[in-house]
C-alpha cells in the first residue's frame, strides 16, 4: 500500500506543479515526509538524509561560475563567435555539440560533460535560434556515446564492474561490453536524430552572422579563466587514464573534480570583479534545485517502500516473455527519471539479469543493453543527475527556468521511443 501510495504522490506532485504553476519539489518534499514519517515510519532526520547533496552542489557550482560569464556578456559573444566559425550554419550545430560531448565524455570527462560543454554549447545554440531542447539531447546523447566506452568511460567501466560482479569472466565481460557499447551507440545516434526531426533543431538552413565584436577587457579575462578552468576540469582525468600507474597524476585527478575547479574559478571572478557578485547570487536557479531535490527525496522514500522489489517481481512472475525487454526499458527509464542511472539504477538491476536470462532463454546482451540505455533513456530528465546538469549549464536565465518542463516531456518521449526500438529487436544488432 505504501508503494502505490508514493507513487501516485510522485505523479500527483508532477501533475500539481505543472498545472498550477507550482514548484513540483515543494509538493514532493511535503509528501515525502507525510509518507515516510506516519506511513512508513521512518525519522524525519532519516528523510531529510535523502538530500541529494552532490548534485545539488554541481548545480551551485555551475550556476556560481558561468554566471559570471553570461551576467558581462562573455557568453553570448562567445556563442556567436562559435556560430561565425560555423559559418552560420544552424542545421549543423546540434550534431557538432553532440560529436564534442562524445569526445570529450570519451575522453574520460564523463558524468561531468555537460557541466564542462554545456555553456559553450548552449551559448552556441541560443544565438543561432536552436531548440533548446534539441541542444539538451544532443549534450546528454552525444556524452552517453563518448561516456558508455568500456575503456575509460564512467557509465562503460560501471557497467563492466558490474557485469563482472555478476559472475561472468573478464574476456567475456569485455566482448560484451563492445556491444553493448555499439547498442547504445546506434540508439543513442537514433533518438538525436528523431528529436532533431520532431523539434526541427534549427529555424533557418542559414543565420545571418556578422563577424561578432572582440572580447571587451573584461570579457577576455572571463574567457582565460574558463578556459584555464576547462582544461583543469579535463586533462588531470585524461592523463590520469593515461598513465593509471601515477600517483600524482591520480591524486591530482581526484582533486580537480569540476565542482572543485568551478567554485575555485568563481572565487577568482569575484576577485577579479568580473561581475557584481551579487547579481551573480540573485541568478543562481534556486526553482530548479528545489524541484529536483524535492522530487529526488520522494523516489528515495518510495524506494524504501519496496519500488525495487516490485520491480524484480513484476519481471520475473507477471510478464510475457516477449515483452520482457521492454519492461526492463520502462522500469528503468521510471527509476532514472528521478536518479542517477550508473549509481542507482545499474547497481540495481543487473543483479536481475542472469536469473532472468536463464529462466526466460533471453539474450543477457539485450538484457544489460535494456537496463543500461533504458536508464539513460531519461538522462535529460530534470530530476535525474545528468538532466539537472545539463539543464544548469544553459546560462541564459531565461531559457534555463523554463526548460525543466520542457524536459519532463523530452524524458517522457525518450523511453518511450526507446520501448518502440527494443520491442522491435534493436537491442539485439550485437547478441552474446
């Protein structure tokens, strides 16, 4: 009963917020603590551990560093300059992002790429009119193809671990590991493209672009220290990957952790006077934080009321075999709607593939591609790690506050288009 309960409270919340305009994880906090204080008796102390406080400090960071640079200008002259070396060409720009996350997510940048790409990329993106939902997709997608490598990516090793963990040999697990790398790749190439037809991801084949004005003083001294600032955030963890073996390399790799290098960089703007640091506070998005957290303790509770263990049960007892492959989707697409997919969803639902594998004569490549893609599936989900990333990173106020509802339905269309894909048998291009 409690489960039903909280979960209609999670649809309720969601429906509440966005009919009346009201934040959504006020609503969920508020049913968080009714549920699971006098329903499920759990402290109120124990609730309010549910905090997500990583993602929330990524979001201060983000918001504290780059506001810097959308508050004197540097962004948009930086996004038209991007858009000039383009040659104005808008139809381009969401596969150009989408190729720069993947290779910097491959790289070894990981779950943090659309914090690092994303207001350049977004910058790029506003000045050329395109859909800032198709600049969302293209930022979380292009990322998953760089990141699912089984080498260095973060979302790839996880799964390998995993997979390992489930009792299967190490040069087995890499052969899997390929293709599932490939699934995803083929997939996540897939829903870029269908959401670039759907939202048409740019207004015209060509914008007019001037050569964009010089970096004022202020402007140029923004610029050094973001790119001073990405290339902390990027080079200690690929030369970290690089020579493994370094002690100083790995210790340096785990100090300069984007949220690290961003509150550091926001100290030195405001040193610099690079803004008014007030201006820089007043803009940080506390709408957005609120409902992701609200949200993302509500899932935790309805997690303790049993969520996973209905899951487990559902495949395993009450599901036609054929359709196995996209329940796996659904459920957990539904669970990363409001978390992370490699540290909540993976960790859950692969322990579940080789009994299922084995009682129902399923493909486990399929069956690990379903739990991994469908889990990505909602990684722009606003209340999900990568989606509220992403969303923080546009730095034009504007744009940023009204894309998380703009999100919910890009992560509503996203799982369901990749149900579509594995009830047709895609997940299954590179079996075991």
């Amino acid at each position: 009963m409690a489960l039903w309960i909280s979960i209609i409270a999670i649809i309720i919340a969601i429906l509440l917020g966005w009919k009346y305009k009201f934040n959504t994880g006020v609503i969920a906090l508020a049913f968080a603590f009714i549920i699971g204080n006098l329903i499920l008796n759990l402290k109120v102390s124990s609730i309010i551990n549910f905090w997500p406080t990583t993602i929330v400090f990524y979001l201060l960071s983000i918001a504290l560093f780059f506001t810097y640079g959308t508050e004197n200008g540097t962004m948009d002259v930086l996004g038209k300059k991007l858009l000039y070396a383009l040659g104005g060409n808008a139809k381009l720009i969401p596969f150009a992002i989408a190729l720069v996350c993947a290779v910097v997510g491959g790289l070894g940048a990981g779950a943090s790429t659309p914090a690092i790409i994303g207001p350049f990329a977004f910058a790029m993106a506003i000045s050329a009119g395109v859909h800032p939902v198709v600049t969302a997709i293209s930022i979380a997608f292009g990322n998953l193809i760089g990141s699912n490598n089984p080498f260095n990516g973060y979302g790839g090793v996880i799964s390998k671990n995993l997979i390992i963990a489930n009792g299967v040999d190490e040069i087995t697990t890499m052969n899997w590991s390929y293709k599932l790398w490939a699934n995803c790749s083929i997939i996540s190439i897939i829903i870029i493209a269908i959401f670039y037809i759907i939202y048409r991801g740019y207004k015209a084949d060509k914008v007019a672009v001037e050569k964009p004005e010089s970096f004022s003083p202020i402007q140029r001294k923004t610029f050094t220290v973001i790119i001073i600032a990405f290339i902390f955030m990027v080079a200690p963890a690929i030369l970290a990957t690089w020579f493994n073996t370094s002690v100083f390399f790995r210790a340096l790799a785990a100090f300069c952790q984007p949220q690290v290098i961003m509150i550091l960089g926001a100290v030195v703007c405001a040193f610099m006077d690079l803004a008014p640091e007030r201006n820089v506070i007043r803009k940080i998005p506390i709408n957005t934080i609120v409902m992701i957290v609200g949200v993302y303790v509500l899932i935790q509770v309805a997690t303790q009321a049993g969520l996973v263990e209905a899951i487990s049960n559902a495949l395993s007892n009450s599901i036609p075999k054929f359709l196995v492959p996209a329940a796996i989707v659904l459920f957990a697409a539904f669970l990363s709607f409001f978390s992370s997919s490699t540290s909540t969803v993976m960790p859950l639902m692969y322990p579940l593939v080789p009994g299922l594998a084995s009682s129902l004569g399923l493909n486990p490549v399929t069956l690990y591609t379903c739990i991994f893609f469908g889990g990505l599936s909602t990684a722009v989900s606003p209340f999900s790690t990568g989606g509220a990333l992403t969303i923080a990173s546009c730095a034009d106020n504007e744009v940023r506050e009204a894309l998380p509802n703009k999100m919910i339905v890009a992560a509503l269309i996203t799982p369901a288009i990749t149900i579509i894909l594995a009830t047709l048998g895609l997940f299954n291009i590179f079996p075991a």
